[in-house]
C-alpha cells in the first residue's frame, strides 16, 4: 500500500463507482477494517475538505467515543438489514450499507443524494483511522492522487 506524501496517508487505491452504483472494496481494505461480506458497515460523511464518505465496522464504533450513536438510533444497530433514515450525529451523516459478496457496496438513491457519490466517481481509498476507511471524493490528497501512477485502479 503505497504512500504518495513522504509520511503521508497510506492509500489502498481508487475505486470507480459504476453505472449501477456499485464500488468495490479490495481484500486489503476489507481486512485490516475486518469488513465481513454480507454483513453492513457504517456510513458516515466525510470531511468538508474530502466529501465522500468514510465506511466503519460497528464492532469498532461500539468501543469509541461514538457509541453513543447506536443508543440514539437503534435502526444502525447490527440487526438491522439495512437502515432507510439518514442520521444527524455530532455534525456527521450516519446510514448503513450491505457489503456483498466480493466486497461490492451498492449505493442506494438516499445515500448517492445526501453523500454526493455518483455513477462514474472515482473514490480514492484511504486508510483513515482505526475506525474507519475513507473513500474521498476531492481534496488536496486526491488531487495528488491523480498525479501518480503508483496507484491501483478497483473496478
């Protein structure tokens, strides 16, 4: 996994969302975050700087400062199939996704529409915190990003 800034972020690669809303997930990204195929992550908003959205394992978030997320709205609770509402928490959007098989993420109309991710995107994949990877939309590190070739393309 490449680093593109000399002691920078480490990136996973681009993921391109296609025509039918779909991006994937390389096998990296989905074990160092322990993402399960068939199970749902967490959503959430990403930064005024990168857009997008960060994708986290509820198991994690359950043992930080934002476990106070799944008391206030049950409907993310891992139990869920999958949650209709977008949530306001802490000045972040919260939803879920289904991480199919071959860690394909289906983005549904609510989440292209209040994340701003759409067809032909191309989301740089960032190793963020321990909770959660970030897919970046814009920002000076995607604008590096497209400068080099060090970078595998997910499609």
């Amino acid at each position: 996994m490449p680093q593109i800034t000399p002691g920078g972020k480490y990136i996973y690669g681009w993921s391109r969302v296609n025509l039918y809303s779909e991006f994937y997930i390389p096998p990296e990204t989905m074990n160092e975050y322990q993402f399960e195929e068939n199970t749902n992550v967490i959503v959430i908003s990403g930064s005024k700087t990168s857009r997008g959205i960060c994708l986290a394992n509820r198991a994690r978030m359950l043992n930080s400062k934002l476990e106070g997320l799944f008391t206030q709205f049950p409907d993310l609770s891992e139990n869920a199939d999958w949650c209709e509402k977008i949530h306001h928490y802490k000045g972040r959007l919260y939803t879920t996704i289904k991480i199919s098989n071959g860690g394909r993420l289906v983005l549904n109309a609510s989440i292209k529409q209040h994340f701003g991710i759409n067809p032909n995107d191309n989301l740089l994949l960032i190793r963020g915190s321990h909770l959660a990877c970030v897919c970046a939309l814009c920002g000076p590190l995607v604008t590096r990003a497209r400068s080099t070739t060090l970078l595998q393309q997910f499609e």
